[in-house]
C-alpha cells in the first residue's frame, strides 16, 4: 500500500472509531444511570411521549410506501413527482414535534409516515438510479413476470438504499421529536401543530408560508435539474 | 393461422418450427415503416443501419414496444398481443443488461423452467463453467457476452434477437465471437435476428443483410449481393469503404454507361438507376476494385498522381488525384504488392464493378 494509501486507511480507522464512540458513550452513561446534565430527563420524557409510537410509523411507512414508491419513481423518472414526493423533507423539523397531549396525535403521526415515505422513496431512489432500466426488459425476455422481475432484480438491487433509508427515517424522527420536546419542555408539553403558537406570535402562518414557498422553489429546481 | 393469445398463454408455444416473420408492421411512434422480412431456421440475418431502426424492430419483436398496424408473426404466433414475458424468445439486449448482483450460473438459471442440467449445459457449451461464481463486473467483455448468451440460451429458444452484441468488443476478439454466434444459430436451428450499425459486425457473421434508412428496409440480400449489387447508393456507401465520384451521364451502351467526371475524365460504370443522357449522376467504385499501374494501360485507363500511401496491415491504402483535378480517389491493394513507382500512374477498372446512380438528396 501506498503511503497515501495508508494514511487514508488510518484516517478512516479513526473516523470509525469516534463515531462508534459517539453512539457508545452516551448510551453507556444512559444505561448506567449517570445523570449527566439534562440527558436523562429528556430521554424519559421522549421515551414516556408519542415519540416511540412516531418513530415506528415512519419506519413503517419508509418501508411500505417509500421504498415502493422509490422504485415506481424510478421506473418511470418522473422528475416533477419526484419533487413532490421528497418536498416533505423541507418541513421544519419542529412543526413536526412530539405532542404529550392527546390532541392532534393523528395529524402528528401523519407527519412523521411523510416524513418516512420522503426518506424512503428518497434513498430507494438515489440507490436505483445507476441501475440500469433494461434491466426488467433483460427479465421479461427471459420468461419472468414483471412481479418476479421486481422481486428477483430490483428489489436485492435497492436493499442497500431501502436500508438507508430505514436508518435515516428512525434517525429523523427521533430527532424531531427531540427538539421539539427540548423547545418546550420548560411549558411542559411539546409542540404540535396544535401547540405552536406557543412558540412565538403567530408562527404557523408565516412558517407554513415559507416552508411552502421552499418546497415549491425545490420542486421546480429538482424538475429542471432531472429534464436531460 | 392466427392463435390470438390476448390473455397471457397458460402455456408459451412449444418448439414450434422456428421462424421470424414480421408482416405488414409499421410503428410510427418508433420510426419504423412498412417493414416485411422472415428469417428462415438456422438463418442469421442482420438488420444494419444508423439510428434506432434496427434496435426498434427487435424492440417490436421483443414485446418492449409495440407495433401500429400489421401483424407480428413469431413462428406461426400473432405476438402482437403477447406480453414480453410469454413470448419465449432468447434476447440479448443492447449493452446485455446483466443484473450485476447474480452470478454467472444465476444468469444460466434466471429463465423459470430452467433445470440445473440444463444451465450447466449452456454453460459448458459457453466455456463458462469455470466462471460459475464470478460477477459481471469481475469478467472481460468477451465473457459478458457469453454470460448474454448464457441467460438467453438456456430455456432453448426457437428464435434469438441480438442487439449489436459485438459492439465494445476489441476489434482482436470479434472474429472469435463471430463463430460462436454463427455455430451456436447452425447447432441449434435458432432463426436468429442480428441489430447494428457496424457493417464490421455485420459481415463475416450474416447469412443476409438488411440495410435500412431513415425506420425503412432498403435492400435485403446476401453480403456480398448487396456489396456488388447494391440497389442503391445508400446501400452500396453503407457496405463499407466506397468512392463516390459526381458527373453526368454521356451515353450508354447496354447498361454500361460513359460519364463525364471532369472536362478531360470519362468512366464507364454500370446503370443501377435509370438516367436520361446529360442527366447528374453518381458513379460508385470499390478501392479493390480499382487496377494501379505505373504506365499507361490504354484505352480507358485514367492517368492519376499518387497523393499518399498508407500501410494498413493487409493492404496498402492509396490516394490518387484524377488527371490534373483535385478529384481524389482511394484505391487499396494487397500488402503483399509493392507501392505503385513514381507519381504519375493510370487507374482503370471493370465497367461492372462500379455503379452510376440517381443522386440522392443529401
């Protein structure tokens, strides 16, 4: 190997290693009951709120409509539903917060399953695109169904972004969750969409306005960007 | 007789006895005109020509795009209908499409119905057993192909479509893959259909040739009927390297014809199209055609100075100018020849070997 060579090698080795370490040590300390500033009480309070039964819709939905919507997306390479189909991802994180009240939990867990489809059908997406689309004409001449097509090619083709986006989608929602527990958790319950106002003088308005503004901004960048 | 299998087929034909025919099929969405052609059992055919018609045709035939009008007769089958997943026919498409996360022996076993036996079979007969476990992208080009080859060939079709599958390969192993193809369409009696547009893949491969242009067949014929015979001058430019000289018509005599090439030249060349006296024409003439001596050959002979010579391994590529014009003319000969001596030579060929037509719009 190279001198180069093994310098990167090293590097990466240690870029490993902090990162593994960045998952271990806090949840050793959690695992340990260590109180380390406001870690634990965070935790319980996301553990104890809808933030658990959020993460799993998500995760179900990434799985069950994202990754099959990625596939259909690129089957077809419709750029303009593409857009529409990932514009989710530009909601603030926190209009999608973790609400301890009961009000309001359908529209939040609607959120966080758009979330999971964004992400899903993103990363199935993004896994697919070097793949070839003659790929499914090389399995039909070959005498396969176009079911048995997508079973035995595309799909071990997008495990590998099928799984990323799983692993985002329980990263994300999480999170969002999270901070929107930490913006407050000195009122004692959380934002929802519900709740926002609370945050500020009359946020949801100019918030939905803006988030709305980027998302339509990204969709037609993104619809360019994919026009060959 | 027409089975008109519109549902899926509960069974796909059995070995019914191989031939493609397409008749009456056009598909205008796909540039493809009026298009009539069979191919018989243990028959290559090539389809050549630029653009998207060849790869087209097998595309109607393949079951990914489908035809406007006519019939589409696949040993016996109207397939119009058909889904491409029941049409039972070997294809190796464009770029072979392997699936690069299966092996060499899943590619042999991919078609259902396929048994073991039957995919170490093609196997072997591909020299491919000892790649068994190897990825696409952990083999030479020449082995993809066969691994193509491999997946089409298993489930023992009738009839195989090859869309241009020499392309990318070295110019060394063509001849090779060449004979594989060819012995592989004998020793099966498949009714093979071959796209491109690489008359080097072309020849030395196809039993007939179909030159197309612009979605249209122009001529279809065997190799060398359609290199010495060409109906027109797209086919006979299309046939590989040819001078085009332009001049007019003087006379003819039979179907010979004198022509006017430049205020001193005239050639005879054989009339494929008719033309009136005085009329614009176009005379086409082979480089191995054309005979190169140092003095004057007599009547007939073109008095020409040599520009160029250029050894090319198996012959010598020569470049002359006509008379005291600019007018070039390329002639090749056999390397085993000397170089013609001194610039000032004389050209003359068999009146039948070159070709006057129409000129066509450009």
């Amino acid at each position: 190997m190279s001198r180069r060579g093994l310098i990167a090698t090293l590097l990466l080795l240690v870029l490993a290693a902090l990162q593994l370490a960045m998952l271990a040590v806090p949840a050793a300390l959690i695992l340990a009951g260590q109180p380390t500033a406001s870690w634990p009480l965070l935790w319980q309070r996301l553990v104890d709120g809808p933030a658990p039964l959020a993460a799993l819709v998500a995760l179900a939905s990434a799985l069950i409509l994202g990754a099959p919507a990625g596939i259909a997306l690129w089957r077809r390479g419709w750029g303009l539903v593409t857009a529409m189909v990932l514009a989710p991802l530009l909601l603030p994180v926190a209009l999608l917060g973790g609400s301890g009240d009961v009000d309001g939990q359908a529209i939040l867990l609607a959120g966080h399953a758009s979330l999971g489809l964004a992400l899903g059908a993103g990363c199935c997406l993004l896994g697919l695109l070097p793949v070839d689309r003659r790929l499914l004409q090389a399995a039909a001449s070959s005498g396969v169904s176009p079911a048995g097509a997508y079973r035995r090619v595309v799909l071990p083709l997008a495990m590998p972004g099928i799984a990323a986006g799983c692993l985002l989608t329980a990263a994300a929602s999480l999170a969002t969750s999270l901070v929107a527990l930490a913006l407050t958790m000195t009122q004692g319950r959380t934002a929802s969409l519900a709740s926002l106002p609370h945050l500020g003088a009359s946020p949801l308005l100019s918030v939905l306005g803006v988030a709305l503004l980027l998302c339509a901004a990204t969709a037609a960048a993104l619809a360019l960007l994919r026009r060959p | 007789m027409r089975s008109p299998p519109t549902s899926p087929p509960t069974t796909p034909p059995a070995r019914p006895p191989a031939a493609i025919a397409i008749l009456r099929a056009s598909a205008t969405r796909l540039g493809l005109a009026e298009l009539n052609l069979t191919v018989a059992p243990a028959e290559l055919v090539t389809l050549l020509g630029t653009g998207t018609g060849p790869s087209a045709v097998l595309a109607l035939l393949a079951g990914f795009a489908r035809a406007d009008a006519g019939e589409l007769l696949v040993a016996g089958f109207a397939f119009d209908r058909t889904p491409a997943h029941h049409r039972g026919l070997g294809v190796v498409p464009r770029g072979l499409a392997l699936f690069p996360h299966l092996d060499v022996a899943a590619h042999a076993g991919f078609s259902p119905g396929v048994t073991r036996a039957q995919a170490e079979a093609v196997l072997h007969r591909l020299g491919l057993t000892s790649f068994a476990r190897r990825l696409p992208h952990q083999l030479s080009p020449e082995l993809r192909l066969r691994v193509a080859l491999a997946r089409a060939l298993a489930p023992a079709p009738t009839v195989l479509l090859l869309d241009d599958p020499l392309a990318g390969l070295p110019t060394g192993s063509r001849a090779a893959v060449k004979d594989l193809l060819r012995a592989l369409c004998t020793e099966r009696g498949m009714a093979v259909l071959h796209a491109t547009g690489d008359v080097a893949h072309a020849l030395g491969l196809s039993d007939r040739i179909g030159v197309m242009q612009a979605g249209r067949l122009l001529q279809l014929a065997a190799p060398r009927t359609l290199y010495e015979d060409p109906v027109s001058l797209s086919v006979a430019t299309s046939l590989g390297p040819v001078n085009r000289l332009a001049g007019t018509k003087l006379d003819q005599e039979d179907d010979i014809a004198r022509i006017r090439i430049d205020s001193s030249l005239v050639v005879e060349a054989k009339l494929v199209d008719e033309i009136a006296d005085g009329a614009a024409c176009v005379v086409t003439i082979r480089p191995e055609r054309i005979a190169v001596a140092g003095s004057d050959m007599g009547e007939g002979a073109i008095p020409a100075r040599l520009v160029e010579a250029l050894f090319e391994g198996e012959h010598t590529r020569l470049r002359f100018a006509l008379g005291d014009s600019a007018i070039a003319l390329i002639a090749s000969r056999p390397a085993g020849l000397p170089p013609p001596r001194g610039p000032a030579v004389s050209l003359a060929w068999q009146p039948h070997h070159a070709h006057a037509f129409r000129p066509e719009a450009a």
